[in-house]
C-alpha cells in the first residue's frame, strides 16, 4: 500500500518534467507542442489549471496567460479566456483561446502577433512596414509618423503641438501648444529669428515678409534707422535724399575721383564703383576692358571693387592710369598703372589687370610704423 501511495506522485513528476522542457518554448510552432496544457507559459500554468472555465465567471483573474487583454476597455477578440480587464498581460505562444480568428499583439510596440485556432493561440502574421500591432485590437495599425523611432510614452513634436507616443505607436495624445517652437519634445522660449511671429512680433521671417526684410522682428521701413541688409543699402533714419542715402535707403555717391579717361565714385557705405578706359587695370577688375560704354556696363549694373573682405572705402583719387584708395582700417591700396612705381609695391607689375589680383590678394603699400590719413593720386606727366 505504502508503495501505490508514492508512486503517483513519482510518476506524475516523469510526465510533468518533460512537459516543462518540452513545451518552455515561447514561439515553438512544432505540431507535438499542441499537446501542452491550456493557460501559461511552457505548459507549467497549464498542469496547474489556469484558464479553466470556471476562472471566466470569477472575471479571469487566475489566467493572466489565456486570451487577449484590455487597455482602457478594449479587448484583443478573445472575451471569456483574456486576463483581468485593464491588466497589461499578453497571452504567449499555445496558450489557451476560445475565439477562432482572434488576434493578439505578442509585447507593446511590435509588428509579430499571434492568432487563436479556437483552442490555442498560434504563430500569426506579423504586420506589414509602417505598422505595428495595435494593442486594444490585436489588428495592424499605421505607426503615428511623428512616433516612429520613438519609444512608447516619449513626447515629440507635431509642429509646435506637443505630442505623446502611445504605448504601441500607433496612437498619440496632443499636449499643449508652444508658445515659441517646440523642439525634440520641449516647448522653447519665443525668441525673435526662429520663424515665427510670436507676441509682441510684427515678423519673425523675411520671406513671408510683403517686404522682403524683417530685422528685431519688425517689417523693413526705408527711414526707421534699422538697416535691412538685402532689402537696404542704407538707412539714416529720414527719407531725405541728398545726405548719403536717398529716400529709397539707397547708397548715394560722396566722392567722385577722375582718372586718365575712367571715372571712380565712393558711396556712403564705402563701397566704389569704376568705369570708363581700362587699359591698364585701373578700374580694378581683373581684366582691362572698358566699361560705361554700353547698356549692360554703365554704373548701375557694375559691381563694386573688392577691397578685401570686409573693408570698405573711407577715400578714393584717381591719375594718370592709376587708382588708390585708402581703407577703413587705415591700409592704403592701389592698382593700375605700374609702369613707374607709382603703386608703391616694389615692382613695376600693372594690378587690377588679371583675375586675382584684387581683394585679399592687393597687398597694402607698406608705410611701415606710419599710417596714411589721405590720399592724393597725380597725374603722370614727363617732359
């Protein structure tokens, strides 16, 4: 007697233990794993009767493995074997359904899913690129575009709404709007020149700008004192023309130096303008052909002399060939005519000539410690 009593416990151990090997496979699809008991993981729940049928009328508390779960109310298609309502608990591979058809998501966030044959849940089709498994369905969803690469819960921008991912990223809740812009998930400050009017803002982008400028959040006004760089060549802050810059904030000419059959004008913001006979270089550039003497080269459709990046004329004079300009940094330059030394560069080599030669690449006269407060260019007479 002594014998029977212990050896159904010792024999049951022999099944059960290779049931618990055999059948710990999560996505095992082989056809002998059927035989696993319902409810589970790898057939354990199973031997201990999670998911039996008297667990649907208590509310499925006891088979956290069995059917499809809810979130916020919903349900995989599975009702009577899922888990608690609400629960975040999704059934694995053979456990126990009763909904033939049903789907359910295999974990948050992801394309695999699995499908109920009526008795087991079994490998299903996993959804298709831009989609994932909707967790409250068990169905393929389009992923919110602003959510995909993202992780489930993380805020993101939609615009300058903010936008948190659902926990399959396949929905999302819209948050606040930004006052300023919203960037990686966090609303910034307004802030003038990030392209869009905010309070106190006129504009905030040039191009949508009637016209065409706007500078410190305000629209470009010829005569506010705000200078408008591309819309503007100056702005003294009146609408008087005559004093440097025209009513249209135009530059207007200050200087005017005569050479040997050219013509050079210095405007009020520095910047000079050549034209006329070019032989030998003295328009400055980089060629020796004349200008003014045409429609397509008159003075108005040149362009202004490279002085060097960001410098800008404070005097000009004009000789013979030859043309020298003394600079806002107190350099003083000259190009033109050479034949005599007149430039001052330790040679007899005519500038402005050849493509090169201006710019950067016009080295100073050397004055040495001594700096140059004008300058006066003569014209060349020989007896």
């Amino acid at each position: 007697m002594m014998n029977r009593i212990y050896w159904l416990p010792l024999g049951l151990t022999a099944v059960i233990a290779p049931l618990v090997v055999s059948c710990s496979s999560r996505f095992d699809s082989c056809v002998e794993r059927r035989s696993c008991p319902a409810g589970g993981k790898g057939g354990v729940s199973g031997a201990a009767g999670v998911g039996e049928a008297g667990d649907e009328e208590s509310g499925g508390g006891k088979s956290p493995g069995a059917g499809g779960r809810t979130e916020g109310g919903g349900d995989l298609g599975d009702a009577g074997t899922s888990g608690e309502a609400g629960t975040d608990v999704a059934p694995t591979l053979f456990d126990a359904c009763t909904t033939k058809g049903a789907f359910a998501c295999v974990e948050h966030a992801n394309a695999q899913r699995l499908a109920c044959d009526g008795k087991l849940w079994q490998a299903g089709t996993t959804c298709a690129a831009g989609e994932l498994c909707d967790w409250t369905s068990g169905k393929c969803a389009s992923v919110v575009s602003e959510c995909a690469g993202a992780r489930p819960g993380t805020t993101v921008c939609r615009g300058d709404t903010l936008l948190t991912c659902g926990a399959d990223l396949v929905s999302a809740s819209e948050g606040q709007a930004c006052e300023g812009r919203c960037k990686l998930g966090v609303c910034q400050a307004p802030t003038c020149g990030d392209e869009k009017v905010e309070k106190g803002e006129l504009c905030d982008d040039a191009e949508l700008n009637a016209s065409g400028a706007c500078a410190k959040c305000k629209p470009a006004v010829c005569g506010d004192g705000v200078f408008y760089p591309g819309h503007e060549q100056c702005d003294d802050g009146n609408t008087v023309s005559g004093d440097g810059c025209s009513a249209k904030c135009r530059a207007e000419p200050v200087e005017l130096a005569l050479g040997n059959g050219f013509t050079c004008a210095r405007s009020s913001t520095g910047l000079v303008k050549c034209w006329g006979y070019n032989g030998r270089g003295a328009l400055g550039l980089g060629d020796s052909l004349d200008r003014g003497d045409g429609p397509a080269t008159v003075p108005s459709r040149l362009s202004a002399l490279d002085l060097g990046t960001g410098r800008k004329a404070i005097s000009i004079s004009a000789g013979g060939g030859s043309t020298c300009a003394l600079l806002d940094n107190g350099d003083l330059k000259c190009w033109g005519n050479h034949a005599y030394g007149q430039l001052g560069t330790g040679d007899t080599n005519d500038l402005g000539d050849l493509p090169g030669e201006m710019g950067d690449a016009l080295k100073p006269v050397p004055l040495g410690a001594k700096r140059a407060i004008g300058v006066s260019v003569e014209r060349l007479t020989r007896a």
